[in-house]
C-alpha cells in the first residue's frame, strides 16, 4: 500500500508539474529574424535595400504592365497574344471599356505600394540607427526615397488622386484618404530633390553598384515629374543641367541600345535590372529574369525550307501600320524597332532568325504583321524563355534629350538642338519645319515606340482621342473594387 | 503542490480497498459451444478480460462483484460472484441492436450511454471497401461526415469534412490513433482496425480542446487476445480504368467547327473536313488500361491472459490509370499488452510505414495533364515521321512528351509509436500515462531531364530538385480516472489529465542543373556542376502546446445520463496576453425507453434523447509566429549583373492573436423499433465559429504583402443529420437496408468589417473564382450571369440601348448575353452558383445467405455548382483548341439555341469566355461506390482445410456515377476559398478487384 502511495504521489506529481514550466514552454522563438533586432548592420541594411529594388521586376508588375499600358492601350500597339481571351483585361483597356474588377489594375494598385512601404520600413529602420555608418544610412535613405518617388508616379500616372504614404502606416491610417494629384507630384520631387543631394553620379558608381538609383536617374526623374505637370520652365533648366554635366551620350548605333551591349551603357539612366539563373524554370517573381521578352517574342518562324514552325513567344505587343507609318524614309529606328512576316531578325548572327506572322491556325496574327524587336532577345541568351536577362528601359539619355526639346519647345527655346542630336544618330536630317509640338511628338513616338511611352504621351498632351474610344473622363482608369470596399474613403475616377 | 497533493490523496483513499481472488470459469453459446474472446469486465470498473480460444477465463474479483459478459451479437449477460469460484456462462444470441462499446475520448462508453454525437463505423464496413487509403473507405458511411476525393491520383488522401466548413482556413479533423494525435492516416492499414469512432460535437470531442474544432476521427488498432494464436491472411488484385472522360469532337468535327469559327471572323476556312477521321486519343495515349492494383496482408495475434499481440504486415501496390502515377505502401505493426503486476499494464502500438508516390502535373491552371490531352488538336499526331514529338498548332504542350519526361517521385517514411503504463491504485481508480511520438521523413525527388519538342516546349537545361521535410512530434498524456457506482443508481466516472504536445517540423531542399545525363541512375547532386551552388533553402517551425482536460459523467438509474468537459489549452502560436483558452462543454440524455411506460413497449425497443452544448478552441488555421513582424529572404534583386539577396517584411505581427472558439449546440435521439429491427439516429446542430482566425484583407496602401492574422470573422453551420438502418432475417436469408442524409447550411456572419469580401481560387487570367461575403456561404462563384444568346441584332440594339460607349464591334447575333440589372449596357457581375452542396446522402445494404455475401453502398451529393474550368478551352467560341462534342449543338442561327454555353463559333470572339455562369454546372450526383459479392466456405470444407475462415469475394469501385456533370468527375474538391473549382483533376478510377480472406 504505501508503494502504491509513492507511485501515485508521482503520478500526481506529474500531472501538475507542467505548469511551472508552462510560460516558458509556450514562447518558441521565430527562426526569422524578427523586426525588432533587424537592422545590425551596413549589409542588412543593403540587403534591405535590394528588397526595395525588387517590387521593380516583379511579373504582375512591371513586367507586364508597362507595356500592356504604354504600347497595347496607345495606337502604336495590338495586344496580341493566344487569342482575344489571352489577357483579356488589357484588351478591356484598350477598348477603355475596364472596369474596377480589372486584374492588371488589382495588381497595379498593390504592386507599388508594396515597394512604398518597404522604403518607409527602410528609411524608418535605418535613420539614426548606431548600428549603420552614416555614409551609408544617407546614400540609402536616398536611394529609398528615389524609389518612393518612382513608385508614386507609376500609381499617381495610373490613378490621379492616390493616397500619399511616406511613413510605415499604423492600422488606423489604413483607410487614409486620396491625396490631390498636385499633393502627390509635389511630395515626389521633396523625395527626388532629397535624392540628387546625397546620392553618386553614375560614373562614381562601383561595379557591383550598377543598377542603383544615381543622382543623374533622381535628377532625370524630377524632369519627367515636371513635365507631367506642364512645369516647362523646370524641366528645360534641370535637363539642361544634366545634359550639361555630360555624364550621358547617346548610344553611337540605335540598335545597340536594346541589345546586351547597350544594357547600363552610356544612354542609360536608369534601368530595371534583370538576370537570367541558369536552370531555374521558376516562373514570375520566383526568378530574376523577365518576362517580357517571352510575352512579345514571336508565335512562329520559318525554317530553312520556308516552313511555318512554332516559334518561341507569345506575340503579345504587336506594333501597328499606323506607328510603322510614323518613320519617315531612311529612319534607321525602323528596322531596329518593328519587324514583318519573312524578315531576319539578328541577321547575319547565329541568332539569325526568320519572323513568321501568318497565322498557321486561327488567331493572334490576323489583326497586324508585325512584331517589336526592342525587348526580342537572341536565341543564344534565351534561358528558360520565362527568364530572359533583358534589362527594362526605364529612361534613356534620348527621352532626356526630348523632354528638353519639348520643355523648350514651349517656352520659346531652343528646341532644335537635342531634338536633331536624337535625329542624327536615327541617319536622319535636321528637322525642317516650324511646328515645334508637332516635330517633339513625332520624334517622341518613332524614337520611343515599343517603350511604353506612347499612352502617357498622349494623355499628358491632351492628344489621347488619337486612340479609339478615349475621352477625357478616361484619363485615369478605375480604382480597383477590391480597393473601394477595402477603404471607403477612397473615391472612385469618374470613368 | 504539496497541499494539492494531500488533499487528493484523501480523496482517493477515503474508499476502502478490497481484498481480491480469482475466479474462472466457461463461457458456452447457444450450442454449448465454446465462445472464444468473449469481454468481461467488472462492473462498475474499467478492469476486465476476454475468453481464451476454448471459452475459459481467468480473473481477479472480489466477492460481491458483478462480471459482465458481453459478446457481438449476443445479450450481454451478468453475474454475481459469490463464493462460488467456478462458474459456467451461456451467451444467448441477440437479434437486437448491439449495444456496442463505443471508444470515446480518452476512455470507452456503452453506445446506449453517449450523450454527445458519436458515430461509430464497423471495422467490416472499412474492410469491405478495396481502396488504398482509410478515409476513402468512409465515404457515404455517416452521416455529417463528408469525403470528397478531389484527385484520384494513387495514393492522394481525401479531404474529410465533419459538419461542413467550420472555418475559412482549416477545418480538417483531427485523428487519434491509439491515444496519439496524428493529422493523417494515410499509413494505416485499413485491416489492422478495430474500431473507428468520430466525434462529431463540441460535447463529444471537447476533450480534445482545441485540436479537435474540426471534428476527431478516433482510430483504435487490433489488439491481440488471449487464447490460441491465430493467423490471417488478405489479399486483392484488381483493374482500374477511367470511368468518364469529357466527350470531345472528333478530328473532322473539330476542323468544320475551326472553319466556322474562321469565317464567322472574315477569314478564310483551313481544314478540307472529310480528309480527317477521328484523330488521336490524346487520352488514351497518356493513360494506362487495366492499370492494376494490389494489396496483401498477413497478421497474427494471440496471447496469453497475462500478454497478448497483434503483428501485421502489409503491402499495397496501386497504379495510376494516368502513364507516371504511381504508389505503394508498405507497412508494419506491433500491439502489445503486457500485465507486469496485478496493479500494472504496459503496452505499446507501433507503426512503420514506408510509402512511395508517382506525381504527375496536375491541377496546375496551365499545362496540367488531365487537361492537355483534352485542348490538344485531334488533328496532330503523336510523333512527327522521323519519330521525334510533334508540335502542337495551338500551342499546348504535346502531352506525350510531358508525360515521358515527367520523373516526380515522393517518398514517404513514418514511425508512429507509443507506449503506455496503467496504475490500479485500486478498484476504480487508474492512472495512466502515455508517451508517444511521431516522426516523418518525406523525400521528394524532381528530375527535368533535356529535351525538346519546340523552341518553346522543353526544356534545354537538365535540374534535379530534392526537397525534404521532417516532422517529429512528441506526446506525452497522464490522466487519472475514477469509476464508482453508489447505492446502484448513482454511476459515476471522472477523469483529469494533462497534455504536452511538442511538435518541430523542419524543411529544406535544393536544386542543381546541368547533369552531364539523364540516366537515372546518375541523377545525383554531386554529378552537377553546380554542386557546391546550389539554389538551397530550409527553415523549421516549432508548436508547443499545454493542456489540462477534465470529464465527469453521470447516470441516473441507467436513465439520465449527464456528461461535463473542460479542457484549458496554452499554445505557443497566441499573443503574450492570450495563450490560454478555456473550453467547457456539458451534454445530458434520456434514455426514454428505460422509463416504466415504454420498458416493455412491443415497438419501441430502445428511445434516447441527447442534447449538449458545448465550445472548443481552434489554432489550426494559423501558421507559428504570426505574433511577430518576421523578415523574409528570396526577395532578391540585381545590381552589378549579379544576384543580391534582397530581404523585407511581407506581413505585420499581430500580439492580440487568441484562439478561435467553436461553440456547438446539438439535438439528437437514438432509438430502435421492433426488437433494433429499425435502429438509427436523429441529430440537429447548429455551430458558430466566432473570433475566426482570418487574414483580413487590407487596404493596397498598407503596402502589407501578407494581411496580418486577426480574429475577425464569424461563421454558422447548421444541419440535419439523419441515419437509417433496416436489419432483419428471414431464416437463413438475412438483409440489410440503410441510409444517412446530411443536410448542411452555411453562413458567413461576419468578416471583421462592413463592407468586405475576400476573393479566393485564383485561375488561369480570370483572376479569382469565388467571393465570400457576410450574408451567404463561403466562396460563392463571382462572375457575370450568361443569361441567354443574342438571337438577333435587335436583341443586341436593345441591349446597348441606354450604353454610353455604344455597341461594341465585336457583339453579333450568337454571343452570350450577360444579364444587365441596371440597363446601361455593360453586364453586372453577380454571385452565380455556390460549391456547397443542399444535402449529402448514402444508400447502403448487404445480404447474407449461407455462405454468400452481398454489400453496396451509394453515395450522393445534391445541389452543388462546379466552376468547370476545362471549358474554357472546350466550349470556346474560337475553337482554337479541341472542343466538347456539346459544341456541335451550338448557336448557328436565330432560334437554333439560347443555351449560353453554346455560343456561336468566332475565331475572333473576345465575349463569350469571360467568367461568367456559363461554366457553372450542376454538381450533384449519385456514384454506386462500391458492390461486394463474397462467398464463405462452409465449415466442412473449412475442417478439411484446417481453416478458420476462407471467403473469396469480387468488389467494384466507382462503378457508375450518375450526374448531368461533363468534367471527368464531379467529385471536386479544394480547400479554404478554393472549393468547387475543377482545374482538371485526375479521376478517380473504376475499380474491379478479386479477393481472398484466409484465417486459421
């Protein structure tokens, strides 16, 4: 009996005994670092940085809406694609018939607020931070707020009225309200003027540093800001400074701009970086590659026998007769920039290749002949087609150039300068006639066709009824219904 | 502590303890025949035996004991002890409803006793069903238990609802394997089970706290008995084949539909139609006819009063009617019981299971198997003449050559044990302790070799991927019972426990490419290049849980009955402030049929009423950590040409995380008319999630990748649950006639704002299928309502009419009309059908005669709509891909159909796919399951034989379904807000098999 006694005291002992050590036991510490302890150290915070950058590359993103909005929406594109039902809502853009359950604008409303709130997280993380030299708390919270900047515009550009954020926003802020556009452009040059003041001219920038923001991208930007605010008289002097300090040229050959040799070269102001990872097959965000390359690459090929085979993209993007018609006789953009049924691309290149636009079934090439060579890569650097290394052209020395033209061109200036240095490298004569506008836009459009530009041009010029179904009240397209419901102090674009 | 201890230990003894002897004695049925393993317990205390092979039994009691023998099938008879030492028993058959003991949590009561909602399944049932995995067997078994096998794919478990979908995340139940929480059971072999019982209440299972808010399924494995050892041997062989496959057009159908489809768009036609015959089976071409499967298993018990066991060994092999599907299993198991003193029991189950699984690519939106042999043209061949893979027109992966250079293998090793030690302290009073772990290794194994179809279809450089994930929980229960009767009418039993439960799981994996070969046997890492670079990851989580559980029932003269729980749960995934949850749940019953007016009622047999309330916790739907703020890698960047590891914080930590809480209130009777010749149970419930963990969205401008965690919504089930069974013999001729009925409502009350929905089910560029908003179930299909066809162009004037951007171009006689409330000429997006089903049921019967044998069992799901993915390729207007031989019937002229999903042919349509009703369709059918016709050898033959038993039987699966549903099977399912849609899921197949059961 007393046995018993012993072994049943134990078992009580036991059963009780997990509560002393029951606190303890219940807090199992994360295997990620968690926000608290997080910036120790100049390279967490660049690691941190790149995580900023990254939003930049991403599929739903950048990738795919750039071009889906500047080209396919403008009249300088079709969508392309499997069939009217291969991306159907940037069809529905272009008929400007979207509505708020739009996916390509689901996505375009979250995307860069993404990228928003990993700079606030950053700039808040790292400012006065002991643990970060101060060199480098400086250079990257510039850096942060040249990406603020730009990730503002790509939503202000879209949407108008958006809400500014540039802090790391508490629940309660959620549901902030939309800001006036005016607020919005004005909040981005704050950021892009604190930028030029701390960040490096590209030719001081290290090696393994190409990529970053400059204080030429913040300062060629802040142009770009204040030509979408018809603010003439900034734009030509800043442009005029940049193109003063002589850090940029044109690119001698047009071609060479789209090709590898051009990437991060002398025209580059700013890109968005892109590689290619032997082997990976992951698709979207999941690599470092783009996608735009397989997306506009071509339905089909002729083989050495003249044959129709499978080509290797899938045809979205394609240029119009109305933009082929734009070039003027011996612009040599054209052959650099749209290419037809049974023309070589890379000719005389291993990479040589016969474009094929007939159709061998029953859709994709009925509506156009041609193909856009800008973001078509050669055979020998296409890996895993989801994840060509191709950078994307964010802006180049040229739309620099032209954005001067165009300032100067309303205020009286002198416009023909930059305007006939981008003819020149095009083989093209200097510009003749009077029409300023009129010589600026045409320039615009030949030498930044298939670059997403074209749309914003329009609409920002007040010339968008050159696109079919386009009124005023489309100027800003609708704020996702997702949004709406989510915060209802959000008001809706009258589209 | 010390107090505590002192003051139960005058609790406990302050009964007086008795001397005990040994009594022995036969037990003989009806024939004078010795009855072998029949159970006898002392009444009043969980202590017990069994008979040996010839009837005898051996137990220690004290005088004034009363030993009850119960037998299945036969009256449980009593018996005093008396100073007698020796006693002869004769059973009588019962032709009544056996009063089964029913495993119940942490403990065993008397079916007639329960006052939750526990149904119970009979091991037969299980066993009589040839399939690979335990839970397909208990498909159309019960009522309010839902199985759906959403892919037939070998070896995929089905998901298991109990009372519909308790929550937005995860409402899986959870199992219990002999006193362990496991989260599957796919590793067990259905003939090593002797019992399965699933709690269905909060009042039942709330002694399971908060693992068990989706339901418990608790799974008791054979044990040995003591007696003569005995030895069984199982076995089947059998066929599988598709049963339904979507009906396509035929090559020359498909090249005049392209025609149409060309000209109605101003081009011109391709196909010369009559050049081309029936095309190629892409299906058959990829798939596997007769594709066998096997299983065999040998088991042996036995055991002496003092030790007894159960070893078993099985091996089941099943292939895919899929080319590249795959599985087997192999599995092992001891159970043993050992009595080491007259005050201690030891025991231990343990199970190792090895399993290994074929994959192929399916239920991917893109390139998935089971719908690329449908959109494929039947006008290509296989091969080019030169032999190598043709290249499809229409751009969809020859699926052939996917098929061929498909190598995605799975592997699966477990070890589940656990030992136990029981303390008499003395009569009434047990303590037991319990220890047990799992641990599971899962290896997958991804090999891309080269090659090439096209320059977009291949794949130019070789990677191999190994993927590993480990899973090692460990728990540990202690619980000490109490069983007592006072003065006869008061029957009481209680128990206290507590619970630890540790559980890491940790993963990692790695990718190298460019193998010099793609011979199989050199597929290894080191054979890469890349090597020492490898693309790696890896990360653990780790769950603590602590709990302290409570239950006392009570019976009234064996007529009221009243059960309470309360059960404290602590887990580490909650904020600082909100470990803790407590969870009470009571239920009482009346067993009317006791009462003096209906004791002896010639019609009612047995009557008993049951209702219980009851909450339990639930954290299964949140993931570890979502206290905190955690940074994530992978979010990489390039600067300098080279790869920059990139970091950020996708989410925001919520502190206040606390559990989610399921309150249960549930109504049922249970009775029996005619001697149990009718028997069957009644139940209502209603269950309210409230405090549901939910990733509430949040506004865009939050720039929050990953919605924190909050406890948010609520939610409400309701239902009937209904079971019937008929059992009665007309001399040697006996039958069986049962069903279940199972209706389930759900509504979501609550998101955790105003004005909010969630979207869920994400699919191909349509963006998401389904949308759960407060008033309606979860996860309706959102999307526009094809109302009809445009017959004319006046039909489309009209509709336009009021529209400000006038008629689009594109719109002609023969495009779908989408239903437009407000008359300004742009459709209205609208809730258009809803995946959960109005009612679920079974029919299920057998008949015995001499020695044949005869079962089925149906199996129905009513009112569901299915989202039916496939046809956006197969009633697509375009006919850029194959098309379902329904589009013969399509819209050719005004009047000809209004059927929207037979739209006209448009090779340049861009309005009939848009998501839109027009691809919901009526997801209700009615499946013959399964038929078993065996025979039993008779006992001269089996004397002859020297055999116990020797049955043969032939069994079909999935014979035939009944539905209006063109998919491949309306059995889809999904998980979450991902329910109803079918992306193209591999069938289950029809199964022939051929069995023997042995035993000597």
């Amino acid at each position: 009996m007393k046995k018993i006694n012993i072994y049943m005291s134990l078992a009580l002992t036991l059963t009780v005994l997990f509560s002393s050590c029951s606190k303890e036991f219940l807090n199992t510490p994360p295997p990620n670092i968690s926000d608290d302890s997080f910036y120790t150290s100049d390279d967490v915070a660049r690691g941190a940085l790149a995580g900023v950058y990254d939003p930049l590359a991403r599929y739903d993103y950048s990738q795919q809406h750039e071009w889906m909005l500047g080209d396919v929406v403008s009249d300088d594109a079709e969508k392309g694609g499997e069939g009217p039902n291969d991306a159907a809502y940037a069809q529905e853009l272009k008929e400007f018939r979207a509505n708020s359950e739009n996916k390509l604008l689901g996505d375009r409303w979250v995307q860069p607020y993404i990228g928003i709130n990993r700079a606030n997280k950053l700039i808040q993380g790292i400012d006065g931070n002991d643990n970060i030299s101060e060199d480098v708390q400086i250079r990257i919270i510039g850096e942060s707020k040249f990406l603020r900047a730009y990730y503002h515009f790509q939503l202000t550009k879209v949407f108008g009225r958006i809400p500014i954020v540039n802090k790391v926003l508490q629940p309660s802020e959620f549901t902030k309200p939309q800001n006036e556009i005016s607020e919005v452009y004005a909040q981005i040059e704050l950021d892009l003027l604190d930028a030029i003041s701390v960040l490096p001219y590209k030719r001081d920038l290290a090696a393994e540093d190409i990529g970053r923001a400059t204080k030429g991208a913040a300062q060629s930007m802040l142009v770009k800001m204040y030509i979408f605010q018809d603010k003439w008289q900034e734009a030509a002097n800043l442009s005029d400074i940049v193109i003063g300090e002589g850090n940029y040229s044109l690119e001698p050959n047009y071609a060479d701009v789209f090709r590898t040799v051009g990437e991060n070269g002398v025209e580059s102001i700013f890109e968005i970086q892109y590689m290619s990872i032997a082997g990976d097959s992951e698709w979207g965000d999941a690599n470092e590659g783009n996608v735009t390359a397989i997306y506009q690459g071509t339905r089909e090929l002729y083989n050495d026998k003249g044959e129709i085979v499978s080509g290797w993209g899938w045809g979205f993007n394609l240029p119009t007769q109305n933009l082929y018609d734009e070039y003027e006789t011996g612009d040599l953009r054209l052959k650099a920039t749209i290419i037809g049924d049974g023309e070589k691309a890379f000719e005389g290149t291993d990479d040589e290749e016969i474009i094929a636009t007939q159709h061998i079934n029953n859709t994709g090439y009925d509506d156009t002949v041609y193909h856009s060579l800008k973001y078509y890569i050669p055979a020998s650097e296409r890996n895993d087609m989801s994840d060509a290394p191709n950078n994307w052209r964010v802006i180049r020395y040229a739309d620099l150039l032209l954005w001067n033209a165009e300032a100067k061109a309303h205020l009286g200036g002198d416009w023909k300068t930059p305007l006939n240095e981008v003819r020149a490298r095009a083989g093209l004569s200097a510009v003749t006639g009077s029409d300023a506008l009129k010589a600026v836009y045409h320039e615009r459009r030949v030498e930044l066709a298939m670059e997403a530009h074209r749309y914003w041009d329009l609409v920002r010029t007040g010339r968008g009824d050159l696109m079919k179904g386009y009124s005023e009240n489309k100027r800003y397209l609708p704020i996702p219904q997702k949004e709406l419901a989510l915060n209802p102090n959000l008001v809706q674009n009258p589209y | 502590m010390k107090q505590l201890n002192t003051t139960l230990l005058l609790l406990f003894f302050s009964i007086s303890i008795f001397a005990q002897s040994q009594y022995s004695g036969i037990v003989l049925d009806e024939n004078n025949e010795p009855l072998p393993g029949v159970s006898i317990i002392i009444k009043g205390s969980l202590q017990g035996t069994s008979t040996d092979f010839d009837g005898n039994f051996i137990i220690d009691a004290n005088e004034g004991d009363i030993l009850e023998f119960s037998f299945m099938g036969y009256y449980t008879q009593t018996q005093k002890l008396s100073s007698q030492a020796t006693y002869n028993i004769s059973l009588q058959p019962d032709t009544k409803a056996l009063d089964e003991i029913v495993v119940v949590g942490y403990g065993v009561q008397k079916k007639s006793d329960l006052t939750g909602s526990i149904a119970t399944v009979k091991p037969e049932d299980l066993q009589n069903r040839d399939v690979a995995n335990v839970d397909q067997a208990l498909q159309g078994q019960m009522a309010g238990v839902t199985v759906t096998q959403a892919s037939g794919t070998p070896g995929e478990a089905p998901s298991v609802n109990i009372r519909g979908i308790g929550t937005l995340n995860n409402s899986a139940p959870l199992y219990v394997v002999d006193g362990m929480m496991v989260e599957d059971i796919s590793y067990l072999n259905s003939r090593d089970i002797e019992s399965l019982q699933v709690l269905k209440d909060a009042s039942a299972s709330a002694i399971y706290g908060s693992r068990g808010a989706g339901g418990v399924i608790i799974v008791t494995t054979k044990k040995g008995k003591a007696g003569e050892g005995k030895v069984n041997f199982n076995s089947y062989y059998g066929f599988q084949n598709f049963a339904h496959s979507p009906e396509l057009t035929t090559a020359s159908e498909w090249a005049m539909l392209n025609n149409e489809a060309r000209l109605a768009a101003g081009l011109s036609p391709d196909y010369n139609p009559s050049e081309y015959g029936v095309g190629t089976d892409w299906l058959g071409a990829i798939s596997q006819k007769n594709a066998p499967i096997q299983n065999y298993d040998l088991s042996f018990s036995g055991g002496s009063d003092k030790s007894t066991y159960f070893i078993s060994g099985a091996y089941m092999s099943q292939a895919g009617i899929i080319q590249k599907s795959n599985y087997d299993r192999l599995s092992i198991r001891i159970n043993a019981e050992h009595q080491v003193k007259s005050w201690l029991k030891v025991g231990e189950n343990i199970t190792v299971s090895s399993s290994n699984q074929g994959k192929i690519l399916e239920s991917d939106d893109w390139n998935n198997l089971l719908v690329t042999p449908l959109t494929v043209s039947p006008l290509q061949s296989i091969y080019n003449s030169d032999g190598t893979y043709s290249v499809s027109k229409n751009q969809v992966n020859n699926p052939v050559a996917k098929m061929d250079n498909t190598r995605n293998n799975d592997n699966n090793f477990r070890v589940i044990g656990n030992i136990f030690g029981e303390i008499e302290f003395m009569k009434g009073l047990i303590f037991r302790s319990n220890v047990g772990v799992q641990y599971r290794i899962g290896d997958n194994h991804v090999f891309n070799p080269v090659y090439y179809v096209s320059p977009t279809e291949g794949n130019q450089i070789n990677s191999l991927g190994k993927h590993q994930n480990k899973n090692l929980s460990t728990e540990w229960t202690n619980m000490m019972s109490y069983m007592t009767t006072i003065n006869e009418k008061h029957s009481i039993t209680g128990i206290l426990g507590t619970s630890v439960f540790m559980e890491k799981m940790e993963w990692h994996g790695l990718t190298v490419t460019d193998l010099p070969t793609d011979d199989d046997n050199n597929v290894i890492i080191d054979n890469s290049p890349n090597a020492k670079i490898a693309s790696a990851y890896g990360s653990f989580i780790e769950v603590n849980q602590l709990s302290y559980f409570g239950r006392i029932n009570y019976s009234y003269n064996n007529k009221y009955l009243l059960t309470a729980n309360l059960r404290a749960d602590g887990s580490s995934k909650f904020g600082t402030e909100n470990k803790w949850g407590i969870f009470p749940s009571f239920s009482t019953g009346w067993k009317i049929s006791e009462e003096d007016f209906l004791k002896d009622n010639s019609v009612i047999s047995s009557l008993k009423a049951r209702i219980g309330w009851g909450q339990i916790g639930n954290q299964g739907s949140i993931p570890a950590y979502t206290q905190t703020t955690l940074a994530t890698g992978g979010n990489n960047y390039v600067w300098g040409g080279a790869l920059v590891p990139g970091t950020s914080f996708p989410g925001i930590g919520n502190d206040e995380i606390k559990w989610e809480t399921t309150t249960t209130t549930n109504f049922g009777l249970d009775f029996g008319f005619w001697e149990g010749k009718l028997s069957g149970s009644a139940e209502y419930y209603m269950k309210t999630t409230t405090d549901m963990l939910l990733q509430v969205p949040v506004p865009g401008q939050a720039g929050i990748e990953s919605a924190p965690w909050q406890n948010a919504g609520e939610m409400e089930n309701s239902g009937i649950e209904l079971g019937l069974l008929w059992r009665d013999n007309v001399g040697d001729f006996e039958y069986s006639i049962g069903g279940n009925f199972t209706t389930i409502n759900n509504k979501v009350t609550s998101l955790g704002g105003a004005n909010e929905f969630i979207d869920g089910a994400e699919y191909r560029n349509w963006g998401y299928m389904t949308r759960t908003v407060v008033g309606r179930p979860i996860a309706n299909f959102y999307g526009l309502v094809a109302e009809g066809i445009f017959q004319n162009q006046k039909e489309i004037d009209d509709y336009y009419a009021n529209s400000k951007d006038g008629i689009p171009s594109h719109i002609q006689p023969g495009d779908v009309r989408y239903q437009d409330i407000d008359g300004d000429g742009v459709a209205d997006y609208d809730f258009i059908g809803s995946p959960l089903p109005d009612f679920t049921y079974a029919i299920n019967g057998s008949i015995a005669y001499k020695g044949l044998d005869f079962n089925f069992i149906l199996n129905g799901v009513s009112g569901n709509d299915i989202y039916n993915g496939t046809n956006d390729y197969l009633l697509n207007s375009t006919a850029y891909w194959n098309m379902s031989k329904t589009m013969m019937n399509r819209w050719t002229g005004e009047g000809s159909t209004n059927n929207p999903k037979h739209a006209r042919m448009n090779a340049k349509d861009t309005n009939n796919s848009l998501k839109s009703s027009r691809f919901i369709e009526d997801g209700s059918y009615l499946r013959i399951q399964n038929v078993q016709i065996g025979y039993s050898f008779s006992d001269k033959v089996l004397e002859r034989l020297k055999l116990d038993r020797f049955r043969v039987y032939v069994s079909g699966q999935n014979l035939y379904t009944f539905t209006k549903y063109m998919g491949y099977d309306p059995e889809v399912g999904g998980s979450g807000l991902d329910i109803g849609l079918d992306r193209g899921a591999y069938p289950i197949p029809r199964t022939i098999t051929f069995g023997v059961n042995l035993g000597f």
